[in-house]
C-alpha cells in the first residue's frame, strides 16, 4: 500500500472549504490592496535560494529538496516564496514598470523539516512582495495586510512581534557586539550557538535551546546598533502602524531564518504556541534584487502559511462557508429514461443549474437515498410514467412533495428557486 510521503498530507473534498475560504479571502485582500498573482514553477535553479536564503542558513543546509535532472543540472523543489519573485521581476524586466511592483502568490514550499503538527514537507503559504521601493509605507502595509488577512477570519487571538535588523552599513558593527557579548561565554551554549556564532551569529538570538536563552535576552539589540537612515525608517514604519492601531510588541530577538532581510523584520504568532507556531512573518530586503544581479531595488513583503491558518480555524471552530454542491439530483429508471436524463442534464448545466446524475441502474429508492445523502434540494424523477406522459415529477426532498411539470415548468420551478 502506497501512502502520502511523510510529512505530506492530502487535502480531501470536505477540508477544501477551509482552503478555498482562505485563499478566496487572500484574493480578496489583494484586490483592495493592489496586488497582482504571480505564478512561478515548482523548482528553481538551487543556486537561485543558495544565493538568496544564504549558506548558513538552515533551509540551504538542511531542508532543500535538491534533484539533478537528466541534464545533470542542480534544481530545488522551492523552498520559500520570495526569491522566485525576485527572480522573476529581474528576468521579465519589471524594473521597467511604475514602482514598486506588488505581487502575490499561493504556492506549495517544500522543506525537508521533522514533521509535527504544524510543520509540513510540504505547506502551503499565500506571500505578497512590493518591489522597487523603501518606502516604510510599504513595511506597514505588509504587516497590516496578514493581520487584516487573520482579523478577518476571525482570528484575532495573534501578536505582531516586530524589529529592526539594521543594513549593510550598520550591521556590521553590530554583529561585532554580539559576538562579544557571546565570546566569554562559549561553554555555556549549545553546540548549534557554537557554529551559529561563526557562521550566522544574528540567528544566536533566536535560538530556542533553554541553556541560551538568558544570554540571548541579555544581548546587545540591533535597535540600539541602527545608522540614521535605518533608525529613521524604522520610527516611520513604528509611527504608521500606530496610525492604523495595528498592536506590534517591539522583540529584540527577532531576526527570521533567511539572510536576505535587512531593516524591518516581524513575525504574526498565535497568543498561544508562540514562534514555533508563527503564522507569518516577512520583512524588507534590500539588497536581494541586486545580489542576484540586477541594478538594486529595495522590497518588502509577507508570507502565511496556510495549513496553520486552517488548523487555527478548525481549532477555534470558526465558521467557514460551505462550498455549494448542486441542488438538483436526477433519478431515472430504465434505459429509454436515462437517455432522457443525460440530455436533460445537460441542458439544465447549460442553463447553470447544478446537476448530479444517478449512476447505474438502482432502485428508485436507492436513488432517492443517494440524493438525500448528497444533500440534493430536489430530485427530478424520469420513470416510465414520466416517460409515457411526456411530464417530469420534480420531488422537494425536505418536504417530500411532488409534482408533475413539463419540461419548460420545471425548468422554471428550478430558476425561481436558485
Ligand atoms: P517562513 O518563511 O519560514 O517564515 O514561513 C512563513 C510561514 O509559513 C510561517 O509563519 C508558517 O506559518 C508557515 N510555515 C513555514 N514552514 C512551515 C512548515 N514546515 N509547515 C507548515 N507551515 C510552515
């Protein structure tokens, strides 16, 4: 028996209404705030998330899934959403367009991660990029927007943890401070530190081990560390979310797992389960488009997962709505009247009138249960009275009443009850 990869899940018809409802009011958000879908294939050059992730990192170390194909070529199935993005704008010469550039994608992310709950081989994660400008503006919108996105499905029970990680310019200092902050205190932390503090020394703060945590609280905050232009962006940025009464909690520990970002970084993260269990996050990336060989044009964006937004409203049963199956159920008996009700059908469907046919030859009640079972609004009997008379009998399955109509009757009984 074969069964789904691990760490891999279907998403079977009666979970799809939470799908579709998310991604519907993903959609929704990106019409009121003007952005445009962009689809990317499925896997990159590997060099692609290499190059924008970073080296150290642990999605690049650990969690790619790389494949050579025939050519011998090296392609990652796509780890996260943005360099794509990215990628795609240098290569369709969106540089060109009035900036910034938004977009917004829904799309699978593959990461080879011990599977739990919540955490997926494969999720799903709905991501929106303004690219060509630093306006901070634009950091408050990519925050607002995931907020809007949870708000209004209903949940609400979240916290906006937000920071700054400063630039190329005054980032360097920084690092020297932390480093050596850490350096006298080397036996006490975990080996991960050990390699982090050489390696990828911001990710110290995030480090989730108990041994490290006091010294990660008590390290010096990038906030303290930021050059004018970073401070400045970063009050701005503080300033509109205050406008638009969007809750944030400043974190000095927040730096996100990618090296791509600079400045504003923030993380959506549920009052309960915290960052293990993040909803989302972004931040802003400067200097990606140009690392990756294009003239430089600074970005923001956001992702979400989906697959911990549906976990969320199945856990507080939130209302979802349902996705409508048709109404109308055809039942028929003999073959004479199943010719007459595969015509019917059709002409019912034409008129975009939901319709589901019975399948092979059962009993009348047989039938009729399967409708019931379907949760059809009405079934259209085609007999061999029906056939004789030339009349259909329309059965309402609530009440169980019946008529006999002709063809132009029914078809107006079903209009007027659509
Ligand atoms: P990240 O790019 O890692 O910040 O991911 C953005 C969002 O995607 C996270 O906040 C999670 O909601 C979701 N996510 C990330 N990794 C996984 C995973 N392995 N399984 C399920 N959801 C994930």
């Amino acid at each position: 028996m074969y069964r789904a990869p691990r760490g891999t899940t279907d998403i079977l018809p009666e979970e799809q209404t939470y799908w579709r409802y998310v991604e519907a009011k993903a959609v929704e958000l990106c019409q009121l705030y003007g952005y445009r879908r962009l689809d990317t294939p499925v896997f990159e050059e590997a060099a692609l998330f290499t190059r924008s992730i970073g080296e150290g990192t642990d999605i690049v170390t650990k969690e790619m899934y790389i494949l050579k194909d025939r050519s011998g070529k090296a392609l990652a199935l796509r780890p996260e959403g943005t360099a794509p993005v990215c990628r795609a704008y240098i290569e369709h010469g969106m540089a060109n367009l009035p900036q910034p550039v938004k977009l917004y994608y829904l799309a699978a992310i593959f990461r080879y991660e011990r599977p739990q709950a919540g955490r997926y081989r494969q999720h799903y994660q709905f991501g929106c990029e303004a690219i060509g400008d630093a306006d901070p503006a634009l950091d408050a919108e990519v925050i607002q927007m995931p907020y809007q996105l949870l708000v209004s499905l209903g949940l609400s029970e979240v916290t906006v943890q937000l920071n700054s990680i400063g630039c190329k310019a005054c980032r360097p200092d920084y690092i020297k401070a932390l480093k050596h902050h850490y350096a006298p205190r080397l036996t006490d932390i975990c080996p991960d530190c050990k390699i982090r503090l050489e390696k990828n020394p911001l990710r110290l703060l995030d480090c989730k081990q108990q041994e490290c945590q006091h010294i990660a609280d008590e390290a010096p905050r990038t906030t303290d560390y930021l050059c004018q232009g970073c401070q400045e962006h970063f009050e701005a940025v503080t300033r509109y979310l205050k406008s638009l009464s969007l809750p944030f909690n400043l974190n000095h520990r927040l730096v996100r797992g990618l090296d791509y970002y600079t400045r504003t970084v923030f993380e959506i993260q549920p009052l309960v389960g915290g960052a293990q269990s993040a909803l989302g996050g972004g931040g802003r990336y400067d200097d990606l488009i140009e690392q990756l060989g294009a003239s430089p044009a600074p970005a923001v964006g956001f992702a979400i997962g989906i697959d911990r937004v549906v976990l969320n409203l199945k856990k507080y049963k939130l209302p979802v709505p349902p996705i409508a199956s048709p109404g109308v159920f055809i039942a028929c008996l003999g073959e004479e009247a199943k010719t007459e009700a595969v015509k019917l059908a059709a002409s019912l469907r034409a008129q975009r009138i939901g319709v589901i046919m019975a399948s092979g030859n059962r009993s009348l009640k047989a039938q009729l249960r399967q409708a019931d079972s379907l949760g059809s609004r009405y079934t259209i009997i085609i007999g061999e009275e029906e056939m004789k008379s030339g009349r259909l009998t329309l059965r309402n399955m609530l009440s169980g009443e019946q008529q006999s109509l002709t063809a132009t009757e029914l078809r107006a009984a079903l209009e007027k009850s659509a």
